[in-house]
C-alpha cells in the first residue's frame, strides 16, 4: 500500500511551511527582499537549512510564495472594508484607506512586495498582486459611476493611476517617513482624500468619506 500522511503530519508540515513563510515575511519587513535569505530565513524560523529546501527548492520560489501570501492577505482585507461599507462611494474611500492605511503600517515589507527590484519570475508575479489592486478599485469606481456618485471616466486608466499614486506618495523612497503614529493616519487620509479628489469627488465630500472610514 502506497503511504498515506497522518492528520498530524500534514498539520506539521502546514505548520513549518507558515513557519518558514514567518521568517521571510519578518526579513523582508525588516530589510527588503535582499535580506530574504535561505539561510537567514531558517536561522529565524530555527530549523536547518537544508528543510527549507526541501519546502522551496531555490529563493526565487520562497519570495514568489512570500509575495502571493501577502498579496492575498491584502487584497483579502481590501475587499472586505469594501464589503461592510455602507454604499459605493464609502466602498470606494474604505478600499483605497484600507490599502493605504496597512501599506503605511508595513511600509518596508508593502515596499519590497509591490515596488522593490527583484528577480523577473517574482516580478511577474508582483505584477499580478498590482493589476488585482487596480482591478478592485476600478469596479468600485465603475460602481460609483453607475450610482451617479462619480462624474463619467476610464476606469480602467484610473484604477491604476491611483494604485500608482499610492505607491509612490506612502511606499517609496520619494516618500517622507512619519514621524509617529498619528503622522502616519495624517499621511494615509491626505493620500485617500488625493485619491478621492483625482476621481471627482469635491474636497468637502472626500473629507467626509474619509471621516467615516475606520482605519486598521
């Protein structure tokens, strides 16, 4: 008879794949995807080396895992401050200040996923976790278009666009670092309410959406 894993075997192999997944999304928080390291990863996780492998064969497959499970992660949190709000406009500002509000909260980990250079397998992938952020957001802005809420526009062109705003005026390099945590709300209301403008919606308004969310 062919062998068959016991419950608890495969639960201990789940257990130290999230493990080593732990390790390398801690690393990369700290130090981008460079510190994202076999060795550095099982010295985190406290296994040998030589058992990461045995889960991902080479660095190139633990980042691309890494950038899929925090990518789902995400767009999972995303979709659901979506979900609860009341209305397509707050749908709307929740999916944009949710995004903002826990990239802001994990910038350097945020940064290596979705902006940092890497190897071309994981940008392909790193590209798929862009394309489904600018995809959440444009039916949400089609939504808001459809219920009058929103002057008439691409939305393909400024799902996108607002994604790339974001990125550029919390995540990157060009952009300043909070000073404390309630810098931090400052910054991911300014860029909600940026975003929230770009699209048509009046300054009053964009403040008042925003008011409304409930930030993680």
């Amino acid at each position: 008879m062919p062998y068959r894993r016991t419950e608890s075997v495969v639960r201990r192999l789940a257990e130290r794949e999230e493990a080593i997944l732990a390790a390398a999304t801690e690393l990369a928080g700290e130090g981008g995807m460079a510190a994202v390291q076999i060795a550095a990863v099982a010295a985190r996780a406290g296994i040998a080396a030589g058992t990461v492998y045995r889960y991902f064969p080479s660095k190139t497959d633990l980042v691309a895992e890494l950038v899929a499970a925090v990518a789902g992660r995400e767009l999972n949190a995303m979709m659901q401050a979506a979900a609860a709000a009341p209305g397509p406009m707050s749908a709307l500002a929740a999916a944009i200040a949710t995004f903002a509000a826990r990239a802001l909260n994990e910038r350097r980990l945020a940064w290596a996923i979705i902006g940092e250079p890497v190897e071309p397998q994981v940008d392909a992938m790193r590209l798929d976790f862009r394309q489904s952020l600018a995809g959440e957001l444009e039916a949400r802005i089609r939504a808001a278009i459809a219920g009058g809420h929103l002057p008439e526009q691409d939305a393909g062109v400024a799902a996108p666009a607002i994604v790339g705003a974001l990125m550029e005026g919390l995540l990157s390099p060009l952009a300043p670092q909070p000073a404390d945590a309630a810098a931090a709300r400052a910054a991911v209301q300014s860029a909600t309410v940026f975003a929230l403008r770009a699209l048509g919606v009046v300054d009053a308004r964009a403040r008042g959406l925003v008011a409304q969310c409930v930030l993680p």
